[in-house]
C-alpha cells in the first residue's frame, strides 16, 4: 500500500508518501512562521491564502521525491479536524478533488490522533517504536493540551486545559520577553543559559484530583516578573529576572505541573504507557526532565522531534492503518474545527 497523507490544519503545509510499515517515503514541510511572524502568532486569513497557493506544487514534488505516480497511490488521506476553519478547507477540497480525479479512496484522519501515531513511523533505516493500545495519549500543541486514555477503537479525553494551550503558554512567554515567533523553539534556546530554579513561579494544579491544565496564571506570573512587579501587578518593585533565567524556569515549571498530571492520571487509568505528540514535544529540555520525573511509573513515547510539529507524515501513517482497517470517506467530506 501507498498513501498519500496531506497536512493543512494550521500553519505548515504539508505532504508525506508513506508505505507499509509505516515507512516514509517522502515528505515535505512548508512553514508558514515568516509570513506570520511579524503579527506574533498565525493569522488565519493568511494561513489559508499561503495553502491555497502552495499547497498542489507541494503535493507534486512530493510524489517526485517519492518516484510515485497518481496511479500507484492506493488512497488520499487528508487532515479533515481539527484546526483552522479557513485551513483545513484547502486540505480537505484538494484531496477530494485528487481522489475524484485520480479514482481513489479518501480518508479522513484526526490531527490529534495523527500526532500520537507519528512515533510509529520508520524512515531512512531509522526504526520506529511499536504501539498497542491501551496506552496514556498526551497532547502538548499549540492548539491542544490534552490527555487521552486511547484504547483500540475508543479515544476518551480525560484532561484537557482550561485556558491556554501549553504551546500558546510558550508562544505568550516569548512574546512577553520579545524572543520573536514561534515561541517554543525561541525559549528553548533561551532557556540553555538560564537557571530553572532562579524563578519562583506558581505551579496551578487545580483540585487535587482534576486532570485539567491552566496555563495562563503562569504566563501573568511571568509578564509581571518581567515588569518587575509584585503577584498583584503592582509596582515596579524590583529589576526583572534575566530573559535566560525566566525561560528555564517557566519550563521546569510546565515540566512540573506535567508530571504531576500525568502521574495522577496513571494512578487513575492504571495505564503503563505514555504516548506523547504535538510540537512542544520537540523541547528537549522538557522531554528530559519528563523521563526523570516518571522514572519507573511508565514506559515513555515520544516522536522523533522532525515529527513532532505538524507534518504530513503522520496523516498518511494514520490514514494508511485506517485505510487498512476500510475506514474510508465519502467525497461529501467537510472539515471540523472541533475536536
Ligand atoms: O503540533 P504543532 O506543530 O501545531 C499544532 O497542532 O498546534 O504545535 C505547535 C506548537 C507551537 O505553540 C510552538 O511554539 C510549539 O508547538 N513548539 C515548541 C517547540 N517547537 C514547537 N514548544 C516548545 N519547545 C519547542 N522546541
Ligand atoms: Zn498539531
């Protein structure tokens, strides 16, 4: 089997041929950061005139890269929720169009599931981990900061935040601070020469059995350091901290607060596997201090960090198992914001 997989939720646009294994064959990845970076976060008018304009020649050269023609692909998959309105729009029309055109089944995948299935993916002799449900899915995104008990055929949200996204939480972070867009990559690198332990910042854990996230008491605690004021906004009071040192602390901190839902959510599910998937998965940092904080509670998953920020790798390794599965669409497909 041959699947090509298209990615046009927010502001990468994306194409991947995977075969049996899954095994990549070919990918390509557009960024859109420099077109949105002057406005500090995506715009999405723009994202959907960028897809709009980008997106056949990237599906054309990928099937080049791969040395596949329409005629061997076996099925079009193609990222239908969620995400952008505007975006998943241009994704969605043109993979119906190429399956009516090309007479070949349509597939629908989840973004969010997509993410959890990237570490499955082997490439270029690179091996890929195996992955059985039922197994602890974590969502760290831009848009998502969600946990899943995943199961064969079910996918329940057990935690999920109730203001900020963790990957927003670091796009607000280095906009505070004026690091530049997008955010994570910028205080990761930041961070490098700062001491995680020379903020104090407030870990919000909620009640003490809640699953959810609240980022967004963190970044205020951080916009009013960096003022150099007092809990309540008053002030200035004092210098700021360094940018380094604000950078490694909120980290350790969104580290924290993780391991610490994770580790309640394990006690509930009785689960012994962690799957994570989304952009802010790509923070070493944070993996790192992940792993030693629930040493011995689970084995650890993550995607390898080219995988871990939106691609279209992941939607044809997901489309290609529920292809295998017969989990086909119609041509009367429409795009989802929702999850
Ligand atoms: O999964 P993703 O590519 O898109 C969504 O589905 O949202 O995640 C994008 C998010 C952005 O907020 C970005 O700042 C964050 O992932 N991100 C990172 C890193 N690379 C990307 N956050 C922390 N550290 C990184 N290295
Ligand atoms: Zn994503």
């Amino acid at each position: 089997m041959i699947v090509l997989g298209i990615e046009t939720t927010c502001d990468e646009t994306s194409a991947a041929v995977v075969t049996d294994g899954p095994r990549l064959l070919s990918q390509i990845v557009l960024s859109q950061a420099a077109e949105h970076g002057p406005f500090g976060g995506v715009v999405p008018e723009l994202a959907s005139r960028s897809h709009v304009r980008e997106l056949t020649a990237v599906i054309e050269r990928t099937l080049r890269d791969a040395s596949v023609s329409p005629a061997d692909l076996s099925a079009i998959a193609v990222a239908s929720r969620p995400g952008l309105i505007g975006a998943l729009l241009v994704g969605v029309t043109t993979a119906k169009a190429l399956a009516w055109a090309w007479e070949k089944p349509l597939i629908a995948v989840h973004h969010l599931e997509a993410h959890l299935e990237a570490p499955t993916l082997s490439y270029d002799g690179v091996a890929a981990e195996k992955l059985e449900p039922p197994y602890l899915g974590v969502i760290l995104s831009g848009g998502h900061t969600d946990l899943y008990h995943v199961e064969a055929e079910h996918r329940t949200r057990i935690g999920a935040t109730r203001d900020d996204a963790v990957g927003e939480a670091f796009d607000k972070v280095a906009s505070i601070l004026g690091l530049g867009y997008p955010g994570g990559p910028a205080v990761e690198k930041c961070a490098l020469e700062g001491d995680p332990k020379a903020v104090p910042l407030p870990r919000t854990l909620l009640a003490p059995d809640s699953l959810d996230f609240s980022f967004s008491g963190l970044k205020t605690s951080i916009l009013y350091k960096w003022r150099g004021q007092d809990a309540k906004g008053r002030g200035p009071i004092a210098t700021a901290p360094a940018p380094a040192d604000i950078c490694a602390s909120f980290q350790a901190t969104v580290a924290d607060i993780l391991i610490e839902k994770l580790r309640r959510a394990l006690d509930r599910t009785g689960l012994d596997t962690v799957v994570f998937g989304g952009g802010v998965t790509a923070n070493q940092a944070l993996r790192t201090r992940l792993s030693s904080g629930l040493d011995g509670r689970a084995r650890l998953v993550f995607p390898r960090p080219e995988f871990s920020t939106d691609n279209g790798a992941m939607i044809a390794a997901c489309g290609l198992r529920m292809f295998a599965e017969g989990k086909t669409a119609t041509l009367d497909l429409e795009p989802d914001s929702t999850p």
